[in-house]
C-alpha cells in the first residue's frame, strides 16, 4: 500500500500540471481579451493596456503561460478582474460551502442507495421492489438541474416549506445554536436532495445486482441454513462482500459531484466555488477560473486517492499493485 500510496502522491503533481495547461489554453481559446475597450464602453486604451499589465494580461501566450505557471507555484493565484481580490482569499472563502455541499451529498447517496439496495433486495420482485427501481431509475437519468427545479416548485413555491435559496436565513447569526443549526439544514436540504439524487439512485441499482448475487452464493445459502433470513442475512452476511464495488463506484462518482455543484449552486444561489466559476466564466475572469478549476481538480484528485485506501479496506483480498504473472519453463 505505501508504495501505491507514494506513486499516486508522485504523479499528482503532473496531474495537476496538465490540468492548469489544459485550463489556461481553453479559456485563452474563447474570442477576446480582457480590458478592451470594445467590452468597457469607454474605457481609454492607455488605462486598458495598464490594467491589462496589472492584472498580468498582457504578452505572447507562451510567456503569459511560464509567468502564470511559477506564480501557481508560489501558491500566487492571482487577482480576480470582477472582485478585485486575491483569488485565493475568494477560493478560501468559497471552499467550505462546497465542501459541505458535496459531502452531504455523497452521505446522503451513500445512505439512501445503500437503504434502498437492501429493501430491493430482501423484498426482490415484489411490488415494493418494482417501485423503487422504478423511482431509481428514473432519479438516475433525471439531470440534477431537473430534480433540483421540481424540488422548487413543491417543497419551495407550492408549499413554502424550505427556503428556495442561499446558505442561511437572514439574521441566523443571532440565533441559538438550535435554531441556527437547524435554519443551516433547511437550506442546505434541498441542494443535498437535488445534488445527491442521481448518485443515490446509481448506487441503489448497483448493490442491489450485487446483493441479489451475494444472496444466491453458497455461505449465504449456509447463513440461511442456520437461521439467519431477511435483512439479517442481508446486513449480516451479503452486504459486506457487495460493498467493494460500490465503493469504486461512488469515487467515480466524486467528479459527478463536484462537476454538478456547480449547476445546482447556481440553482440555489449557494456561495460556493460552483456559482463562483460559473460568474467568473460570463466576465471572462481568467485567474478566478483557473483558481477554481485547479482547487477543484486537487480535492477531486484526494477524494479519489482516499476512494483507493477504502476500497482496499473494504474487500483486502484485492490487490492494488498488479504481480506480474510468471509462467515456468519461460525464458
């Protein structure tokens, strides 16, 4: 594991590095420059080529690429043109409503896809089972911006049950800890439905295929012999051996989640990194997009090294490292 550990932890970097190439090159793609007096009605050429300067605009690409490239490096994102701030103070900012966002997500479709997996699979080709799958399928192939505007509609404009948007309520700084809190998760309930829905319904068809299998194998049949049936024997016995998979499922899915923060975060108007890149792509922020997309990418890469370290827990007879394989007699 320590050397698996250690090549993932050498080849980050890398990943990294072509991530922010990647990124520089599309976004200096897209038509225009920044600072031009076409997008700034009025704006005199001598202020656009000094701020152009200022905020490190100006010069050939390749140069603009070398001078950005160190600057990340030092940890410099830069100043974003719209805020008018370091990129960094406004990612440091804009971080923990995301992550919090995302991990309740991914709790929450880990629970409820695992919940619903079980229930399918004790209860396989009844009518309860035949519902589910059926609302598991079509929450799977429901894009989170759809769900996330039904939601809206029932729990926000019919029934005025949850707030439709923001990440508190207006004066929840002087609340108890009670209220606070629970003013905090009434308008964190539904982004977390709407970003958690299709990652709960692809884990929820998954296991239960697993299940289904585990149940039919030779020591679930021996744990049935001896008593065990039902949610005992599933929990017990065939849950256990199922749940490898689903844990490399479930790292595939962590891009999923950090992709589709950000159309539910514009949805929602949450603070975060997700409504953030999306406002610095319409103003052509060059440094906030970048800083985004590589804070992003750096969390995406931890969450699927930490995914590695779980699914060799969950099941130890897998091995991480392939063996080369000797045949005998071979030269």
């Amino acid at each position: 594991m320590r050397g698996y550990l250690g090549r993932r932890l050498l080849l980050a970097p890398f990943v990294l590095i072509g991530i922010l190439t990647l990124t520089f090159l599309l976004v200096n793609a897209a038509p225009g420059s920044p600072f031009t007096p076409e997008q700034a009605s009025g704006l005199d050429p001598h202020a656009a080529a000094k701020l152009r300067e200022l905020y490190g605009a100006q010069g050939s690409l390749p140069a603009r690429y070398l001078r950005w490239l160190s600057a990340f490096a030092t940890g410099d994102f830069g100043v974003s043109f719209t805020y008018r701030r370091p990129v960094s103070h406004v990612l440091r900012a804009a971080l923990p409503p995301t992550l919090l966002l995302a991990g309740s997500a991914l709790v929450l479709s880990v629970l409820a896809g695992v919940t619903a997996a079980c229930v399918t699979a004790v209860f396989r080709s009844r009518v309860l089972d035949r519902v589910l799958t059926l609302a598991c399928t079509a929450l799977y192939a429901a894009p989170s911006f759809w769900t996330g505007i039904l939601l809206l509609m029932v729990f926000s404009a019919w029934t005025g049950w949850l707030p439709p948007s923001g990440l508190r309520g207006v004066g929840a700084g002087q609340l108890g800890w009670g209220p606070y809190l629970a003013d905090r998760l009434r308008h964190l309930a539904l982004p977390c439905i709407a970003l958690a829905a299709p990652g709960a319904a692809a884990v929820a068809l998954f296991l239960r295929s697993e299940l289904i299998a585990a149940l039919a194998s030779e020591y679930c049949r021996a744990a049935r012999a001896r008593g065990a049936a039902g949610l005992a024997l599933t929990l017990g016995h065939a849950l256990r051996n199922a749940s490898g998979p689903v844990v490399s499922l479930v790292g595939l899915g962590l891009p999923g989640l950090v992709g589709g923060s950000l159309v539910v975060e514009v949805l929602f108007a949450w603070p975060g990194m997700g409504r953030i890149a999306y406002e610095a792509i319409l103003a052509r922020d060059t440094p906030m997009v970048a800083g985004a997309v590589v804070v992003a990418a750096a969390v995406t890469l931890a969450a699927s090294l930490v995914t590695d370290m779980l699914y060799l827990a969950a099941d130890p007879r897998v091995s991480l490292v392939a063996s080369p394989v000797r045949i005998e007699g071979a030269a």
